[in-house]
C-alpha cells in the first residue's frame, strides 16, 4: 500500500508555506486561511494515517524510499511505524491549534506564518524519517526556524544580574528576546554537533553504506563505541528534550515566544529531542544504553523534581509553565529509562499528552497576556468573572498536568511510574510522584491567584473571553486531553505496537 | 668542471641580484636587479638543457614584465615611505630571521636526503622541442586552452580593475583614503 | 652541477623573495618579491625535470604564464590601490580589519 | 449484558450523560433552570437503578462484574475498567444517589438567589460529582477506585470553590486539593506495591504478610487525607466554605466516606494485617475524641458539624480497624443520612438567618418547625439515641471494638459518644430553642417545599434507619442479631446524660462557656496542626523552591551564559591578532610554511 500519504503529511505545511510566500502582504485572511489549510491536511492525514495503520502486521508502513545521495546510501525514506501514528497526531493537533491562536499576529504576519509551517513540516519529517541523515535534516529544519520566530516575534522582560556569573549579564540583555533565541539556538545547535559527530561514527562503523535506521540498527557496534556514543546521542537529543542541566534555554526561550511558537516548542519540539533518544539513541545502541541507563533515569527524576521546584516560585505565569515542561518532560525521560513495554509505551504517550497538554497552557497564557498585558502573577486576580471558558480550559490543563484520572496526563504518569515502580526504580517512582503531588501545588497556585478572588481590579479593562478561532483551538486541544485520559487505548495500543518492535533489540525477552 | 664553475657564476649573479631587489630603495633600480636575477636564470635554463623556456623567460619575464613593472612604478610612487615607522625597525630582522629560519629547514632538508644527486637508473633523453610543443598541443591541451582562458580574464580583468572611471575618486579624496 | 646545487640556489632565491615579502612595504616591490619565489619554483621544476625526467619544463612554462597574468592583475590592484589611497604602501591598506 | 450490569451501568452514565450534555452546550447551562433539572433527572435514573439493583441484591440476585481492557502493554493487560455490581456497590450505589437527589432537590431552594449562569455551574458540578462518586463505588478494581477517588477530590475542589470570589473559599479549595492529594500519594504507592507483587489491581489477592502492611498502611494514608482522619484533617473544616448543600453531600455524606468505603472495598487486603488494623483503630479513636473536643467550641453551626463528621468518621475507621466491615459500613450509611440531614437543615436555618453563627439563631424551632423537627431528629441520630438509627450503628461499632487493645479505644468512643450529645444538645439548644437572638432570626420563615422534602425524606430515613440493619446484615453475608450488652445501654446512657447536661449549661445562658471548655477553644483557636503545615509550606517548601529558582537562574544557567560570555570575551581578546595588515597576514603565512617545513623535516 503506498498512498504517498506520509510525503503528503509531511509536505502539506511547507507547500502552504510556499504559497503564503506569494501571497501579498496585505491579504491577511488569505495568509491565515492558507496556512490552516495546510495544517488541517496534516491533521486529517495524520488523523487517517493512524486509523489504518495496520497494528497486526506491525512494522514500518507505508513506507517510500527516494534515494538522494546513492552512492553514500541517503534516502529520503519515510515510513510511519507503531510511534510515528500518535505522534504525528500530536504534531497536527498541535499546529492546527497553534495556526488557530496565531490568528491575531498582525507584525509581519506573512513570514510568521511561513516559519511555523517550515518548522512543522520538519517535526513531522522528524517522526516517519528512517534514514538517519534525513531525521538530522528535518530535525534542523525544525530547530533553525525557532531563533527568527523567537528573535522577531518574541517579547523581552528585565532579569537582574546577581549571583557569582553576573559579569554575563552586561555582555547579554538576559531575558530580551534576543537573547532568548540565541541561547536557544547555540545550545540546541550544540546538541546537534555531537548528534552529528554520533551520527557519524555509526554509519562508519556500520560500514559507511547506508543511513537507514533499520540497517544502523542491526549491525552490532562494539562496546566501548556504543558507551562512548550514546552520551552524545543521550545530551544531544536530550538538549533539545530539557534534560538537566541543559534545559535551561527552555525557560527563558518560551517565556519570550510567541503564543503558537511556544505551543510548537514545548508541545511539539521538546518531543523531538525524546524521541531522538529513544528512537535514535536506544534503539541503535543496546549495551551503550544498557551501560548508561542508571545515569538517564536519575537525571530524569531530578529534571521531575527540579523543575516542579523551580516552577513553584516563579511570579511570571509562562516560567511556570516552562518549568512544569521541563518537569513533565522528566517522566518521557523516566519511561525511557525503564527499558520496559509499559515504560516505553508511558514515554510515548506522555510525548503526546504533554504536547497537548502543554499547547493548552500556551495557548491559555497567550490569551491571557493579550488580554491582560501582563504575566506577573501577583498583578492578576479574579479573571474567572470576565473570562470563564479561558478559565475552565485552565483548570482542564492544570488538572491534567497533575496527573488526575480522566485526563491524559494521568494515563501516562500513571504508566510511567507503575513501569519504573515495578522495575525496581524505587527512588525514582518517589521523586516522580513528589514531582507530580508539587506539580499540584503549583498549578493550582497559580490557577487560583490568576482566576480566583474578586473581580479583576480596574487595571484590566481590556479583558473579555476567547474568541472565534481562538475557542476552536481550545476546544480542540481541550478535547483531545479528555479523550486521551478516558480511553486511552486509541493511541497506546498503536504505541505499544511501535514499543515491542523498538525495545525488541534491547530487551531481547520482548518480542511479540 | 667547467658546467660546476659557470653554474656557481650563473647562481652568484642570481643570488646577489635578489638581494639588491628586495634591499634597493629606489624602486627602479629593484627591478632593474630583478631583472638582472631572470636572465641569470635564463642563463642557468639553458644549462639544464631548457632552452625554449630560457628563451620564453627572456622575451616574458624581461621584456614584458619588466616593462610593466617600470610603467607600474612610473604611475606610482617610486620610493617607499618617507618618514621611518617604529616598525621599520623591527621588520627587517624579523624577515632575515624568518627567511633564514626557512632556509635553514629546507636546506638541512635538501642536504639530508640520500640519493639525491644519483644518477637516474637509466639515462634520460634529452627533451626536444617537439617534444614539448607535443606534449603541450596534445596530451595538455586542455590545460593549455584553459590556462589561455585564463590570461583572458586576466588582461580583461587588469583593464577592469585599473580602468579609470569617473575623474571623482582620483580628484577628491575620498573618505577610503585614510 | 647537482640536483641538490639546483634545489639550493632554489631554496635561496625563495629565501630572499621571502625576506622581501616581509620586508618591503611598497606594493610594487612586494610584487618583484613574489616574483623571485615564482622564479624560484621553476627552477626546481626545470631541475628536477633535467635530472629526473617528467614534464617539469612544461609545468614551469605552464606557471611562467600564470605568473605573468598575475603580475598584470597585481599591478592593476597596485594602481587601483594608489588611486584610492594616493598611496602604495600595503600597511597603511588596513580594510581588512573588522 | 445481564441485567446488574445494565443497571449499573445506568447508574453510572446517567449523571455523566447530564455532565456531558452541560458541559458541551455552554447554552443549556447558563440559562440555569434547564442544567438543574438535567442533573436531577440524571441523579433520578441514577437512583432508581440503584434501588433495582440493590432490591435485586437482596432478593440473592448474583453479583456481577464486567470489565474492559483499559491500559495494555505487550501482552498485558495492565488495568481494565468496568462496573462491578455486589452487595457492597449497590448498597453504597444507593446511599450515594439518594443523598445526592435529596441534595440537589433541596439546592433548588437554596441555591435559588444565584444567578442563572453560576446556578447551571452548580448543578454541572453536581452531576460531574455524581458520576465521579459512581465511578468510584461501582470500581471492579482499586485502579478505577482510584481515579473515582481523585475525581470526587476534584468535584470537591471546584465545588469548595464554588463562590470563587471569596478569598477564603478560594483557600478553602486549594487546601482541600493539596492535603488529599498529599494523601493520594499514598494511594498511588499502595497501588504500585500492590501491582508490583500481584501484577494486578484486584482487592482479593493473597499478599505476604509484609507486603500486605505495607499495602494496606499506604492505602490507609490516603484514607486518613480523605476522610479527615487526624492528623490530616484540617482541610474539613475549612471546606465548609462551599454551599451548605455541597457540604451535606461532599462532605459529610458521601465524600468524605470514600475513605471507609475503599477500606471496605480493600477489606480482604486489610484483613491480611494486623497491624494496619491497629493503626486505624488507634487513629480512628482518636481522631473520634479529638474532633468531638474541637466541635464542643465551634460557633459556627457547619463548624460544629465539620468536625461531627471527623469524629464520626473516626468511629467508622475504628470500627474497621477492630475488623467489623458491617459496623463500620453500616455506620457510614446511617451517618450519611443523618448527616445529610443535620448539614441540610442547618443549611434551612442559615437561609433562614443569612449566617452561620449558632449565636445569630435562637428559637427557630418554632418559626421553622420542619427544620427545627428535622435538626432535632438528626441529633438525636447522630448522639445514638436508642431507637434512631445511629443508636444501631454505633451499637456494631462499640461491639466490635469493646475487646481491643485494653478497652482504650473503646473508653475512647464511649467517651466521644457523650461529647458528642453534648455538642449537638448544645446547637440545638442554642440554635433553635430559647429566644431569638436578633432581628433576623425573629423573622425567619421556612422555605419552599424543594427545601422541606429531602428534610422530610432523610428525616425518615434517620429515624427508621434502624430497621435496615439486618437486611444490610443479610446483604453482606454477616450474622446479626440485636443484643442490648453494655455497651449500647452505656452509650445511650451517655447521649442522654450529655443531651442533659447541655440542657442545664446553654439552657439557662446561651453564651455560657465553662471553664473546661475556655481551655478547648484555646487550642482551637492555635490552630497548632494547620500552622504546621503552614510552616511546612511557606518556611520549607517554598523557600526550598526559591532557593533552587535562584540556583537554576544565576548558577545553573549563569554558568550558561558565563561561557558565552567567556566567548566572547576571547573572541575579544584574539581579536587584535587581526590587525587587517597584509603584512602580518604574509608572516602568518610564511611562519606556517616553516612550521610545516619543519614538521616535514622532523618525520
């Protein structure tokens, strides 16, 4: 069955994104419908694509392949496996919400729009890539984008020089927006050297023929190249995916971008990394992994913890969502150490349940900050009296990233930790649950100084609810959340499929 | 004995005349040296048994470079800097020691490797000049086609670049020339 | 007569073109210095060509023509630096510098 | 699918279909009127189901369990979901749906001055419970228990924070979030250990003896945060914040009682350990004496009856703890009734007068006789008066718990038995005899019929009670037979004593406080618990938070930034090695040729 469904998801958003390129400048609704249409066709394909993957036969599916470079064995060669369904859900849900809430953009809207749409196409190439070379390729394409839309579209705010490195503070603005997208960049790009140097290596020793991941991972690397790539793989991925201590692009970088932009980054990107690891990382590299997984479950359990502790005394309301990602993505990490179906297949789907849980609050601060101009907690209060959907979607997304039962935070937390409680991780489960139980307390800090109290003081005389579109991006991610947590079975028994075939090779024990 | 001799002569001419060109004040008489040192090597051509590139030194190198050297300074300035600078100074021994220093290498290199002078296996024939012309209009043909090419651009390129546009740059100074 | 008398004088002439690179300031005989290390180099090929064979002589008639168009664009630039800068001396020529 | 599980399951979705229905048209729930009755409707269907399924029961229907898979891995089925329908479900299904219809009747009348858009939010809210609440009861494992659990936590946060507006309801919400959900953990971990040795979720499984103390005391964590079992009982209180009826269902009814529910679900586990029995009854003593003291000094009636609810609580956990599942779960079904009661009738009265304090009320009893009626009836419930129904349930508990642990916990109980008609004597004298005590109170008049029915309704079931005793007997399987030991003839003599003596205190002075009691409310008044906690919160978490905030921002990332800086700054510093003179560039040049010249040379 080949239906060029996958080439069609994965170009649909940059196509879109050629044609507002020629649209003129002021056609305003032409540049956003446009864009929503290329979105909705990687939503319905991806949305179709997951509905007829065939979960018997299991496997790569629909697989294309387009040599580009024969003689060094690159293919463009896409193939969506048990993984590559959810996620480009995710990735679609995502983007259409975010085209959604983009739709008051009004600074330099065309090539707004043109950057977050290349920037999707490269997530989703992410996800169904099998050739190495070409994940990398998407991946940057998915990566580069975010510095121009940070840069030009972001808002800046003052943090003061204190501690021992203040001598930092007088080379950078720190917390401009600029600054915000530098850092990003220069990191993740870090993360991407030592992804590349990896690369390398593998497809050298692999015997230098071809990049497709299927034939990287049947050679069988030696020991000591196994343990000394898979840091790289692990830190340069895991840049990306917020792992302690090189998360910390991530607070300020979504706390300067824009609405949709952060939406993508924390909803979508951050997933990227994760996968990287796991998909990239694991798979390819048993005994490497097998050799530093004690290392990446601590660490992991650490980024749950740290960030619900850091997220707990921040003022600005977008920190602290930030934080709470770099917490939750803590538990994608989690999972993945387990080296288990039930540990992988919680990673996975927390990947997506984070994603959307995440676009939510993003899309939720936008409205907010549009509305209010401010993020500072302590300005705010009562907002629940002028505008109660934003305030009921709030809670829907706090009560999610609690982990509470009917949502789909709780199906992957739950999972998660049953995996690594079961495994013999005690101390990991405990720091994830007190990770989760923190998580609580913050979020329902935050939810009732903003919403909460007597009506909003005269300061905000600009506050009114969601509107049109921005209602349809709520619903849809709102739903999604909902659904998710009451059977959860509609994404993680295809995830499960794409878990026995990934894990196959590290736990030998598990094959179908 | 006698080819030693006039080899030892030919390089004497070639050396000292180097060392007045890149000493001499007056530019004119540095090329006048230089020119001194090509026909030495011209001269030292010929001994190797390279005639034809003896002859093509001469009639290239002395009489059209040479002539373009005089005309270049003639346009230009014929002495370099009036007032000395604090690095005038330091330059020349910098250079000397250098230049001495990569002389050294190379000729401790030259010196060292064994076999050097020996005789070749068998004895070579000497080149003709059909030979050479051979050689250029038929295996290299393509090089010798691009290498004119080359010279095109070159001389295309030299107008260019040298062609006087507006009187403006030359009659105002410009804010260039510091 | 040797090869290693031939690589030597060689050898020397570079030295000097060297020495002259480094030294003189006026652009004009900053070229002649090129010139001589150009001179230099073909008489290595001609030398090895005399005493080992190959298609030295061809390579040195090949440079002696790469040489001359670089004198041409060279003092093409010498005149065109004169012109903008009413001078020839390369070290005050510091564009270069961010 | 047979016929319990059509029932439960109707019981289960009827109040979910309103939740849905209210939840995606915004239109039908603002207009108020339209959600409440969806929710009664749904609540109707809910009950009747109960009642078939309970008459069913009873008539030696059998049990009946159906379940999907919900989470799979591999080739495990990690966790299903699905209703399970037998003694103890129905008779909870019941308990649960009746309370909430008398309840959400009752709201009608007293939620009637909202606005129409906040009118349909209380009634969503109330449907949502509903359905979370069923989820919970009708769980065929402790997984699904637990998501009902947290659910029900959710309800009561938005439904504690119902009247948002209010700083102190807002607090009211979060602390009630924060302390259970402390208490879940325990819950969660429970679950993972149970997991981890069974690989299931079942409460039937055989542990090791170990395991299952282990098991049972984490479950009984999460018990003590949400049936408000010292020392985590401090969010109770403050929940009274939320509208009377809320506090009726949520948190004295129904709510609160999913603590003793899951140990009565997890009965077979909690069998497997001595220990953990001791523990719970230790707790359950004392949490019933601790909280009796502390309402002898509350002046706000929801007060009084917040802590009630602890102290009966309490009985109930003790009751468990001693190993009588029938006592401790008929206890909790008679204390949902008369405590629905007590809470709706003071909520009449606080409609009536507009506040909360017992010292605003006086005399009501005469002005409004349903609810004085009503109130009296729940006391003399609650106190044990023989013949109500708290008279038979406390009767199991006393019973079951006389021999344990040197009869200190059940002096204990006994000793609460007296408070506890002491406390009640006092608010209705206070309250609703005597004289009026201000403009409002003289005027007071009952309310509608919407408010008077349920009170008639429970008021009946209060005093009839009683007579469920042996069928409940029957329906769980356990032998009883009324026998007047000395126990019950003790305690009624008790609850009569204490029903006296608060006669002869408040009868005379409404305001008299005896020295016993000035000492009480001192201690009330330190709230030393929740200033623990207080300090807990603010001194070491949130300091530990800052601490690490800053950690993160100036060392962590400082560092970060630090080698940028430290970049650029040697970019800085090489950069006059670019001079821009080509000059310097030829030396550079020709120093390299030397350098290779003479790593040439050196091979």
């Amino acid at each position: 069955m080949n239906d060029h469904l996958l080439s069609l998801i994965v170009a649909a958003p940059a196509l879109a994104a050629l044609v507002v390129m020629f649209l003129p400048d002021g056609a305003r609704q032409a540049i956003r419908w446009v864009s929503l249409l290329g979105a909705s066709v990687s939503l319905l394909g991806s949305i179709y694509a997951l509905a007829t993957y065939d979960s018997a036969r299991a496997g790569l599916q629909r697989v294309e392949d387009y040599p580009i470079v024969p003689s060094m064995g690159v293919h463009l060669r896409l193939a969506q496996d048990g993984w590559g369904g959810p996620l480009l859900l995710l990735t679609g849900v995502i983007i259409f919400a975010g085209v959604l809430a983009s739709w008051t953009v009004s600074k330099r809207d065309k090539e707004y729009f043109v950057l977050l749409l290349v920037l999707v196409s490269g997530v989703l190439g992410v996800f169904v890539s099998q050739d190495l070379l070409i994940f990398f390729l998407f991946y940057e394409v998915a990566v580069l984008p975010m510095y121009l839309l940070i840069g030009i579209w972001g808002a800046s705010h003052a943090v003061p020089a204190k501690g021992p490195f203040q001598a930092a503070w007088k080379a950078f603005a720190v917390g401009d927006k600029q600054y915000a997208a530098m850092k990003l960049t220069l990191m993740l790009l870090v993360g991407s050297a030592a992804i590349m140097a990896a690369i390398f290596v593998l497809y050298l020793q692999a015997g230098a023929t071809s990049f497709d991941l299927a034939h990287l991972a049947a050679t069988s690397y030696d020991r000591d190249t196994q343990i000394i790539v898979f840091p790289l793989i692990w830190l340069g991925f895991g840049t990306l995916a917020g792992v302690f201590p090189f998360h910390t692009w991530s607070p300020d970088g979504h706390a300067s971008a824009p609405t949709a932009v952060s939406m993508l980054h924390a909803g979508v990107l951050m997933k990227l990394g994760a996968f990287g690891v796991m998909r990239v990382g694991m798979v390819l590299l048993p005994e490497g992994t097998h050799f530093w997984v004690p290392v990446v479950g601590a660490v992991a359990a650490v980024n749950i913890l740290y960030g619900a502790l850091c997220a707990m005394s921040q003022t600005d309301l977008k920190y602290i969502v930030a934080y709470s990602s770099v917490s939750h993505m803590g538990v994608v990490m989690l999972g993945a150490a387990t080296l288990t179906p039930a540990g992988w297949d919680g990673a996975v789907f927390q990947m997506v349940a984070h994603g959307i849980m995440t676009g939510l609050f993003f899309a939720l601060v936008g409205i907010v900050y549009e509305r209010a101009h401010t993020r500072a907690i302590a300005k705010m209060g009562g907002f629940a009296t002028v505008m109660p959907g934003v305030a009921v979607f709030f809670t829907l997304a706090c009560l999610s990233s609690l982990g509470l039962p009917g949502t789909a935070g709780f199906v992957s937390e739950f999972v998660v930790f049953l995996a690594a409680w079961r495994s013999g991780h005690l101390i990991w489960t405990i720091a994830g649950v007190l990770g989760a139980f923190i998580t609580a307390i913050y979020v329902l800090r935050a939810t009732r100084a903003i919403f909460w109290g007597p009506g909003p003081s005269d300061d905000f005389h600009e506050l009114s609810d969601a509107r049109r579109t921005e209602w349809g991006a709520l619903i849809i991610l709102g739903t999604s959340l909902v659904a998710l947590g009451v059977w959860p079975r509609l994404l993680l028994d295809p995830i499960d499929v794409g878990t026995l075939t990934h894990l196959a090779r590290l736990v030998p024990g598990v094959v179908r | 004995m006698s080819a030693t001799l006039g080899f030892g002569v030919v390089a004497a001419c070639a050396l000292l005349s180097a060392v007045f060109v890149v000493r001499a004040v007056d530019l004119i008489r540095a090329v006048l040296w230089l020119g001194i040192t090509l026909v030495a090597t011209a001269a030292l051509y010929a001994m190797l048994g390279a005639s034809f590139l003896a002859g093509v030194q001469l009639l290239l190198y002395v009489g059209g470079v040479m002539t373009l050297m005089v005309f270049g300074v003639m346009i230009t300035r014929r002495h370099e800097g009036i007032a000395p600078t604090a690095t005038d100074t330091v330059r020349p021994v910098r250079g000397a020691v250098v230049a001495a220093a990569l002389f050294g290498l190379v000729a401790a290199a030259i010196v060292n490797t064994e076999g050097l002078d020996e005789a070749p296996a068998r004895a070579l024939a000497p080149l003709t000049l059909a030979d050479l012309g051979r050689s250029i209009l038929v295996e290299h043909l393509l090089a010798f086609e691009a290498l004119s090419l080359l010279l095109l651009a070159a001389i295309i390129g030299a107008v260019v670049i040298a062609r006087r546009r507006d009187p403006g740059p030359l009659d105002e100074p410009t804010e260039a020339s510091r | 007569m040797t090869l290693s008398h031939c690589l030597l004088l060689a050898t020397a002439l570079f030295s000097i073109g060297v020495y002259g690179l480094l030294t003189r300031r006026h652009a004009i005989a900053v070229l002649l210095s090129v010139e001589l290390m150009a001179n230099a180099a073909n008489i290595c090929f001609v030398a090895f060509s005399r005493f080992r064979g190959g298609s030295g002589q061809l390579f040195a008639l090949f440079a002696l023509a790469l040489t001359v168009a670089e004198v041409a664009v060279g003092l093409a630039l010498v005149i065109l630096l004169y012109r903008s800068h009413r001078d020839t001396r390369i070290d005050l020529a510091s564009e270069m510098k961010l | 699918m047979t016929r319990p599980i059509v029932l439960a399951l109707v019981g289960l979705f009827a109040p979910a279909a309103a939740a849905l229905l209210l939840a995606v048209a915004p239109a039908l729930r603002r207009r108020g009127t339209p959600a409440a009755a969806l929710t009664i409707l749904g609540s109707v269907a809910s009950f009747g189901a109960a009642l078939l399924l309970l008459a069913d029961r009873l008539h030696g229907g059998p049990a009946a369990l159906a379940t999907v898979p919900w989470l799979r891995s591999g080739d495990s089925v990690i966790a299903e979901i699905g209703v399970c329908a037998d003694g103890v479900s129905a008779s909870m299904l019941v308990v649960v749906t009746l309370v909430a219809l008398c309840v959400q009747v009752f709201s009608l009348g007293y939620m009637h001055d909202e606005q129409p858009p906040s009118f349909g939010r209380y009634f969503t809210y109330h449907a949502l419970f509903l359905f979370s609440m069923n989820v919970l009861v009708l769980a065929p494992n402790l997984l699904q228990l637990f998501g009902g659990w947290e659910l029900v936590g959710v309800t009561s946060y938005l439904l504690i924070g119902f009247y948002f507006r209010k700083p102190s309801a807002a607090r009211a919400a979060v602390k009630a979030f924060w302390v259970t959900k402390f208490a879940d953990m325990g819950l969660l971990f429970g679950l993972f250990v149970l997991f981890a040795a069974t690989g299931s979720f079942r409460w039937d499984a055989h542990l090791a003896p170990a395991v299952a103390t282990a098991v049972t005391l984490l479950f009984f964590l999460a018990v003590v945060g949400k049936s408000a079992q010292f020392p985590l009982h401090v969010w109770l209180p403050d929940a009274m914040e939320g509208p009377t009826p809320v506090s009726a269902l949520l948190h004295a009814a129904t709510m609160v009682a999913a603590g003793v529910f899951l140990i009565v679900r997890a009965n077979p586990l909690f069998e497997q350990s001595e220990t953990t029995r001791n523990v719970m009854l230790i707790v359950g003593a004392g949490t019933a004496l601790f909280a009796a003291c502390l309402a002898l000094v509350q002046s706000d009636i929801k007060k009084v009856l917040a802590y009630s609810t602890c102290s009966q609580l309490g009985y109930m956990v003790a009751a468990l703890g001693a190993g009588s599942m029938m006592g401790g779960f008929f206890h909790l079904t008679t204390h949902a009734f008369f405590k629905a009661l007590l809470f709706l009738a003071a909520g009449s009265a606080i409609h009536a007068v507009h506040s909360n304090e017992i010292d605003d009320m006086g005399g009501l009893a005469k002005r409004m006789p349903w609810t004085g009626a009503a109130f009296v009836i729940g006391a003399l419930a609650l106190a044990g008066i023989p013949g109500f129904s708290g008279f038979f349930s406390k009767d199991l508990v006393l019973e079951a718990v006389e021999h344990r642990l040197g009869h200190v916990p059940w002096i204990a109980l006994l000793g609460t038995a007296f408070l506890t008609a002491f406390y009640m004597g006092r608010v209705v004298v206070v309250a609703f005899f005597g004289a009026p005590s201000g403009e409002k109170a003289a005027h007071a008049h009952e309310a509608g019929w919407s408010m008077r029915g349920p009170l008639v309704v429970l008021a009946a079931l209060s005093l009839l009670g009683g007579a469920f005793t042996a069928p409940f007997a029957r329906l769980h399987g356990e032998p009883y037979a009324l026998h007047l030991g000395v126990g019950p003839v003790l305690a009624a003599a008790l609850a009569l004593g204490g029903f006296a003596l608060a006669y002869r205190v408040y009868g005379a002075d409404r305001r008299a406080a005896p020295a016993v009691l000035e000492g009480l409310s001192k201690v009330a008044r330190s709230r030393a618990v929740n200033r623990f906690y207080e300090f807990g919160f603010h001194r070491v978490a949130l300091v530990v938070s800052s601490g690490l905030a800053w950690t993160d921002r100036y060392l962590v990332d400082g560092l970060i930034n630090m080698i940028g800086y430290e970049t650029l700054e040697g970019g800085r510093r090489a950069r006059p090695l670019q001079t821009g003179l080509a000059p310097d560039y030829v030396l550079a040049v020709v120093l390299g040729v030397v350098g290779l010249a003479a790593w040439a040379v050196a091979q």
